[in-house]
C-alpha cells in the first residue's frame, strides 16, 4: 500500500469522529449525572420543607420525631447530592484529559453509579433507622 492510499485518510478521519463521539457521550453522561443531583438535592430540600410545615401544624411528639428524621435523611440527600456532582465533575475532567492525550481510557472497577446507589442506599437505611428507631 502506498502512503497516497486513500483509505488511510478515511481511518483517520474515522479515528478523529470517533474521538469526538466519544467526548460527546461523556457530555451527555455528565449532564445526565447533573440532572440526577439537582432532583436528589431538590428532593431533600423540599423533604425538609413538607415535614417542616407538618411540624408547624401539629408539633405532636410523633410529628416532631418525623420532622427530625425527615431532617437528616433531606440532608444526607443534599450532601450526597454535592458529593455526587463534585465527583462526577472530577470523572469528567480526568476522562477528557485522558481522550485529549490520546491515551486508553478505562473502564473502573467501582463506577461512580454503583458508589452513588450505595450511598443513597445507606441514606435510605439510616433515614427509616431515624424514622422507626426510636
């Protein structure tokens, strides 16, 4: 084969649109990881504000016990849901420098999905151990 070759511009021209679909696909994964967070921070925001307002209308000992776990278990979400968005930021910034060097990337053995779910998992747990412990 000769360096005149027509398929060899075709493979890198291939290679190059391969490299931005790829990067497009982490755009979108992020953006995915983004919206997840603002409705799990959202949802523990307004978690705290219902139970709140139950609170302020019937401050029974029951509605008080279910406001303070209401509390934690909104905050756990809400600080989960920082953490989550710190770490998938990181994720993408270490991905795209990795793609920019043209270096392999690499497929994790605990991916931040698997790490989130048993976060929110362990939220859940301590949230209904709050709710029903007492």
């Amino acid at each position: 084969m000769s360096a005149e070759d027509p398929r060899i511009d075709l493979a890198r021209k291939r290679t190059g649109f391969a490299a931005h679909r790829t990067q497009l696909a982490l755009d979108r994964t992020t953006l995915a990881w983004i919206r997840t967070t603002l409705t799990m921070g959202s949802f523990g925001f307004g978690l705290v504000g219902f139970f709140r307002s139950v609170r302020e209308k019937n401050p029974s000992p029951e509605a008080v016990a279910i406001h303070e776990a209401a509390i934690q278990f909104g905050l756990s979400l809400i600080v989960l849901a920082a953490v989550a968005t710190l770490l998938a930021a990181i994720s993408h910034w270490r991905t795209l420098g990795r793609l920019r060097r043209g270096e392999d990337l690499r497929i994790s053995r605990f991916p931040l999905s698997l790490a989130i779910a048993f976060l929110v998992t362990v939220a859940i747990l301590a949230g209904l151990a709050a709710l029903f412990g007492r």
